[in-house]
C-alpha cells in the first residue's frame, strides 16, 4: 500500500510491514521553492513509514511519493518541520490518529468551514511550537494518548505568571469541530501583548475568543463588543487575531489565516498603529488600505496576514475583497450597521465568512428594529424571521412600554425584553467606563449656564410668537415645521449670526419653497441691529461666545502648556469658533466632515504630539468624532448639545481615556433658560435608561414629541438662572455652594438629585451618567467658585454644576 517510489521488490516488501509502524501527518504542501515565504498552495495528508512516504490530497488521491529518507528523519517528525517530498515541499500542521486516517475523518475539515491552515502566510518564524513548552498538550482521546504528546505544545507558556490562557471547549464542540481526534492544545495569549492587558480586557478577549470558536451558543460565531468609549476594544481585537492567527486548541493548527478589519476611513491608520503599538513591526504584517495601497497589493503579497479597510473602501473595492477568504470579520464603530438595507450592511453580509465581530461604543441604541439588524449580522437567523421577531419580541415590549399598556401587557413586555436580554446577552458584552476609572486621572465636569445676550433674547421671542411654532402648538405637524423651530432656535442660542445668514439666505432664494421656514424668519430681520453684517460677527452678541472667549483666555492664561479640544456639531458653528481662535491669536487645528480621510489620522498624530503648536483642536464630533484619541488635549468644551447624549458622551471620551496623564476639564455650554437646558433634561432622563446593555427605549432620532413636550420645549425661562435646577426642587435656592457628599451612600432621598436618586453603582449594572452625578453645584453670583478657571468666566455665567471623578471616588 505505501509505495515510496516505483514498484521494485525492496518496495513491496516494505507494503508488507504491519501497519502499526506508519504514522500519519496532516500537512500543507507546495511545489519546491527556495522562496522564503512559501506560498501553500494546500491541505494534505502525510503517511510515513519506515523509509516511504506518500503524500494524498484532502480527496485522498496520490499527490507524491518519496524513498530512501533516513528512518530515523521520519521518527521524529514533528510541527513546524518541513520535507521534500517528489518536487513538493510539505510543512507538518499535525498528527493524525491511525483511527482516524482509517476511518477517513482526516480528510474533513477539521473545524467548520472556515478551517483554515497558516498557508501563504507562513513565515519563516512561524514554526508553531517552540521551546520550551514540551508536553503540555492534552490528549483528547484514549487513542490519543498513544501518541507522541511532544508533538504538541502550547505556544507560550499556560503556567507562567499573568498568563492568559483561553478556555477548553466542551465535549460537544470537540465532537463537532475536531472530527479528526487532535489532542487540545493550551491556547495561551502572546505574553508580549498580554503583560499589558487590563483586567476587563482580559476577559473581553476571552468572550470574543468564545464567540467566535462557537464556544457560547452552539453554531453561532458572532459577537458584539459594546464596551464603553476608550476601554480598548482596539487592543482586545488585536490581541484575538495575533492569538488565534498563530495558535488553535486542535492539534495547534491556527484557527484563522486571515482577517479583515473594517473601520470608518478616519481610524484605518489608527488601526494599524495600534497593531504596531501593541505587537511591535516584526511580529505581524498588517496592510492598510489606502490611496497609495490598495487592496491588490494584499492579494498578491504572501506577506500580510490582516486587512484593514474602510468601509468606503470595502464598498469600491467589494468584488476582489469577497474573493478573498477571511476567517474573521471585524466592523469598527459597527453601530452603522444597524439598517440591514444600507449598502454597507449588504456588502459586508456578502462576506461568506462567519466569523464576525461588531465594536461599537455607543449602547446599541434604543431602537428594537436596528438592534435586530445587528444581531442578524452578527449571527443570522438567531432570532428567527423578522415578522417572528416582530410578533415575539417588538410589539409585546414595545407595546408594554406604552402608557395604556394593561398589566398583562405590561408585565408580557418584561418578561419578552428579558428573554431578548439574555439571548443575546450571550453574545454581546458591554462594559461601561467604570472598569477604567481607577486608571485614569481625575476628570472634573462643568456644565456652565451661559446667559443669554439682549439680542438673542429679543430674537428668541420673536421667533416663539411666529405663526409656525404657534401653529405647532396647535398640532399642525405635518411636514416637521417643529423640526425646523428647533434648529432655529439651536442656532441662535450658538449665535445670532448664523440666524442672520439662515434668513439672508433663504431671502436670496426665491426658488425657496419651504414655506415654514420663510415665514418663521419674517420680521426677525429688524430685530438685528441696522449695520448688522455677516462679516464681523461679535462675540456680545452670544452668551456661550462671550463665556467661551474667557474660558480659553483663563486656560491660556493659567496652564499654557495645556491644549484644548472644542467641540460642536455644525460646520457653520466651527466656522465662528475658529475665527474666534484667529481673533485672539490661538494656534489650531481643526478635524470635521471635510476633512479628507487620508490626513486625519496625521492631524490627530501632530495635535497629540508634545511638540504640536496648536493650543486647539477644532472637532465636529458628528461628523468625525468617533473612535479618535486626543489625549493631547486635556479639557474639552462642548459648545453645543445634540440630542443623543451618546453624541456628546463620544466626545468626552476623545480627552479622558486610557492614555491621558493630566486632569481632564470637560465644559459643558448650555443657554440659560433656552431649548438648549431641555435638550440637556431629556438627556439625563434618558441616560437613565441607556445603562442596560441593550438600551430597549426609543432613540432621540425618532423623537416623537407630544404637544405638551412642545409647549415645554418652545417656552423661553428668562427669570431662571437654571431651569434645570428649578426642575430639581432642591433647597438650596442656588445661593451657596452645595454638594451631595458621595459618602452618602444609602441616602433615600436626596434634595439635589438629576434624575432619581440611584444609590451607589451597582458593579454589575453597567453605569448612567446620572449614577455620576454627585454633583456640586452653585449660581453664577456665589463669592468663591473655588476654581480658578470658572473664577474668571463666572461674571457670564448663571449656573454651574459640577463633579469631579477620581479614582478615590471608585473604591
Ligand atoms: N491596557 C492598556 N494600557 C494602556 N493603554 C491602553 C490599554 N488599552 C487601551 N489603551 C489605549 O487606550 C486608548 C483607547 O483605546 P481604543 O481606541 O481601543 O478604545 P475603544 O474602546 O476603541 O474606544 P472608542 O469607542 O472610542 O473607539 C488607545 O490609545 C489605546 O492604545
Ligand atoms: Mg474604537
């Protein structure tokens, strides 16, 4: 049966040896080359016996046949070593069982579809097991143990101290995933990347690790890591794909050949830094795509192992990216994934691999439909056809969640949402910025109530006794004129002149056939003064201008070596703030929606950079916020507020995040009195809820507002210095200084409390904003504000709160 070459005699003797003595390899092959990096052209199956061997192909068909090796050269072949066999040369993955080559489950894949072997990839360093980790297998089988157990080794050692070794799978997957009866092997995380890893990272890699070897729900592959803005889902990724790039429990042989990392264009060259930060250049080759790289280049290179490409990319380039096999797929900020007939959503899901893992930041937000696409990518069919998810799940929670909803209703909505929660609670891990806390310095939050100017006053009126908010206040909603009303009187609580050039605009546009627009504008332009022009905007006219103008020159002032990252979500709005840092002589720089892809990771790169001359850093959070680190900076003022308060929350985290030495500032801007302070209420009621891992409430975007709501939101507080206090019904009346002390841990009622009192966080429960809020806060008059930079803003100012994290308060 072993014929190592041609029939001679010597030849048939040898098929006469009992069988025992032949031993069985599961190889890759290709054809001789004295390349360094051989490109493997497949799976094969080795038989070696005595001084013979045959080489068969995964059909079990003769591919090569070799003589007169030494027999004592095919003893002790092992993992990792290479042979010429005929023209071919093989390098062995593994040992195969007798019984298992004579049953022939050698040549099925080994696990599910996607096995993979460490093919074209291969690199000279790339011997699997190394020393000095002999013996450490386990076999998993009685026939098993027969076998040489040197062969199989950990690649790094399970047992040295801070190791982090990956669970063992169960009975049920070995049966599934390891037909071919290899022995487990210890998976155990690169120390090098390891040492460095935070707890809640470890166990972060350890879920996703589970998700995709369908360790947690039997044939499923996908996860979602939901961590919290700047907890190092970047770094938990890396280190799954360097672990199972290079390692696999069955039999060592690697679990992934390669992998595909797909990110918003702003974050590709993060990405690949980020590998390099954490593997260093010579471990592992990376290819990001870009103008100059383009995805051809992967192809054709035997070198790169990881593709990294932006999901614009990945659309233009989508035909030679699904020829390609990729054995694990990674969606950055993957929360656009969240509309399944997107393009985006489309092309990925065109991906035959199985493998895939969605990071996103911001809670899955709020909407049961778009929850329900992301699950259906990550792993399809889990939660059946739409219409049944529909039936089982939507309408009974959604329904429950309505005001008129019976009891049975009610609690059938509970019970339905906890049952969603903990089916998908399997795959889907959020871990909120708690766990990093106690690593980051201090953090110390102002939200500033900025008094209105005379002008916007006069305008804002104007604008509330227009027809169109009366008429919304009447119900007439069709065509969004509320809509409309509320970015108007966003605008002006920004600045006057952006009002100014809204209706000098729309004046100039006779082709204009909004009508609500126009006629909300009529008689607002006497309100300007009559020299009022769009080139020479002051900064008088706007409460947040006048308080921002200050707070900067206080920063300058009294910590220059410290930079400052300025957020607002209207390119416009950036306009006046940027000219406002020209008025006063402030270096910037500055990152929004236009800013071409290709250079922004360079801007961030030069901002954070000791040397960088920018004192701050322009951002539109909306538009390119997300996933960007500016440590650089360490106070962040928020010029305005969005709805989401996941908008705002993405941009805090650009500052206070792992990395960060100084203490952070983040100011908070907001118009006394004005629609800005309801934006805000609504935010912190709505935090309340957003601190479930899935989020089951409906999101801001969809905000559907009852006439009451409206009446609420179109009503201008000019008596209050805070209206938000006002709705507190605390006793301190705003004139002295008052603090919940944070020791009060059990304290029923709390006389000053955004939102309801909560207790002490609950470890388990991921954290909301509001459980924060120990705050302190005080009006714009008190004597001393005991900070030296709201000391100087203060004279603008109506109403401060305050609180200060630090790590002292999370222990
Ligand atoms: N264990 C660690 N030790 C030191 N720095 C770390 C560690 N983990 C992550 N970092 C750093 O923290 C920063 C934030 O990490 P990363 O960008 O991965 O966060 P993220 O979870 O993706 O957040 P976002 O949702 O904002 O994208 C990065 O600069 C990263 O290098
Ligand atoms: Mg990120």
């Amino acid at each position: 049966m072993y014929l190592p070459t041609s029939g001679t005699a010597k030849e048939e003797a040898a098929q006469e040896e009992p069988d025992c003595l032949a031993k069985y390899f599961s190889v890759v092959w290709c054809k001789a080359s004295k390349k360094k990096h051989k490109k493997w052209e497949g799976d094969a199956v080795l038989i070696t016996k005595g001084k013979s061997v045959i080489l068969k192909d995964m059909e079990g068909k003769d591919i090569g046949r070799g003589t007169g090796y030494k027999s004592k050269e095919l003893d002790s072949l092992d993992e990792g070593q290479t042979l010429m066999v005929g023209g071919k040369e093989i390098e062995v993955m593994g040992v195969i069982s007798a019984d298992d080559f004579s049953s022939g489950r050698c040549f099925q894949a080994a696990i599910g579809t996607h096995d993979t072997v460490p093919t074209a990839l291969s690199q000279t360093n790339m011997k699997p097991f190394c020393k000095p980790f002999k013996s450490v297998c386990q076999p998993s089988t009685k026939d098993n143990v027969l076998r040489d157990s040197q062969s199989y080794k950990p690649r790094h050692d399970p047992n040295a101290s801070n190791s982090l070794v990956m669970p063992k799978p169960n009975a049920s997957h070995q049966w599934t995933f390891n037909k071919a009866g290899l022995p487990m092997v210890d998976v155990v995380v690169d120390p090098y990347i390891a040492n460095n890893l935070r707890p809640h990272q470890k166990e972060g890699i350890i879920f996703l690790y589970e998700c995709v070897m369908g360790m947690r729900v039997s044939g499923r592959f996908g996860a979602i890591l939901a961590d919290e803005m700047g907890l190092g889902k970047t770094l938990q990724c890396i280190a799954l794909v360097w672990t199972l790039l290079r390692q696999g429990v069955y039999g060592c042989k690697p679990v992934l050949k390669r992998a595909l990392i797909v990110t918003p264009g702003s974050l590709v060259k993060n990405w690949k830094k980020e590998f390099q930060k954490w593997l260093g250049s010579e471990r592992i080759k990376v290819f990001a795509v870009d103008q100059e790289h383009k995805v051809e280049e992967f192809i054709g290179s035997p070198l790169y192992s990881v593709l990294i490409i932006s999901y614009e990319m990945l659309l233009r380039s989508l035909d030679q990216i699904q020829a390609i096999e990729f054995n694990l797929l990674i969606c950055d900020e993957g929360h656009r994934l969240k509309n399944s007939s997107i393009k985006t959503t489309t092309a990925l899901t065109s991906l035959s691999c199985e493998r895939r893992i969605i990071l996103t930041g911001t809670p899955i937000q709020n909407d049961l439909q778009e929850f329900y696409a992301l699950i259906e990518f990550v792993n399809p069919g889990i939660l059946g056809s739409l219409s049944t998810y529909r039936k089982i799940y939507e309408e009974p929670i959604v329904r429950s969640r309505e005001p008129s909803a019976t009891k049975e209703e009610k609690e059938l909505g509970e019970k339905r949402a906890t049952e969603l929660t903990r089916l998908t609670g399997l795959f889907i891990l959020r871990r909120t910025q708690e766990v990093i806390n106690k690593f980051l310095p201090p953090k110390k939050e102002s939200i500033i109530f900025c008094r209105p100017t005379a002008l916007q006053l006069e305008l804002y009126r104007k604008l509330l006794s227009s027809r169109v908010i009366r008429s919304c206040l009447q119900g007439r909603l069709e065509n969004s004129p509320h809509l409309i009303c509320i970015g108007v009187l966003k605008k002006l609580c920004n600045h006057p002149c952006l009002l100014f050039k809204a209706i000098k605009e729309k004046s100039c546009d006779p082709m204009s056939d909004e009508h609500d627009e126009s006629s909300l504008y009529e008689g607002l332009i006497d309100v300007f003064p009559q020299d009022y022009t769009l080139d020479t905007f002051s900064e008088r006219d706007s409460g947040k201008l006048q308080v921002l103008v200050k707070l900067l020159a206080a920063i300058h002032e009294l910590n220059s070596s410290e930079r400052v990252v300025l957020v607002s979500n209207y390119t416009q709005t950036l306009n006046i703030l940027q000219e406002t840092c020209k008025r006063y002589g402030y270096s910037y720089t500055r990152l929004d929606g236009h800013t071409p892809v290709s250079q922004r990771q360079q801007i961030v790169d030069t901002f954070n950079s000791k040397f960088s001359p920018a004192f701050i850093f322009l951002l539109s959070s909306k538009a390119g916020g997300v996933g960007l680190n500016l440590v650089g900076a360490s106070h962040l003022i928020l010029y305005d507020i969005d709805w989401n308060p996941a908008t705002d929350i993405q941009a805090m985290a650009r500052v206070w995040r792992d990395g960060q030495k100084r203490t952070v500032y983040i100011y908070r801007l907001l118009t006394t009195g004005s629609i800005e302070e309801k934006i805000y209420q609504r935010q912190i009621s709505k935090q309340d809820l957003s601190g479930a891992v899935v989020d089951l409430s409906k999101t801001s975007e969809h905000i559907h507002f009852s006439i009451e709501e409206l009446r609420n939101l179109f009503t201008l507080h000019e008596d209050s210095s805070c209206v938000t206090h006002d709705l507190l019904e605390c006793n301190c009346m705003g004139k002295k200084d008052h603090q919940n002390p944070s020791s009060e841990k059990s304290s029923v009622s709390r006389s000053c409390q955004l939102g309801q009192n909560q207790g002490k966080t609950n470890s388990k429960k991921p954290l909301s904003m509001s459980q924060l809020m120990q705050w302190k806060h005080f009006s714009g008059q008190h004597q001393t504000l005991a900070d030296p930079f709201l000391e100087k803003i203060k004279e603008n100012v109506s109403f401060i709160f305050q609180n200060v994290t630090s790590p002292t308060s999370f222990t």
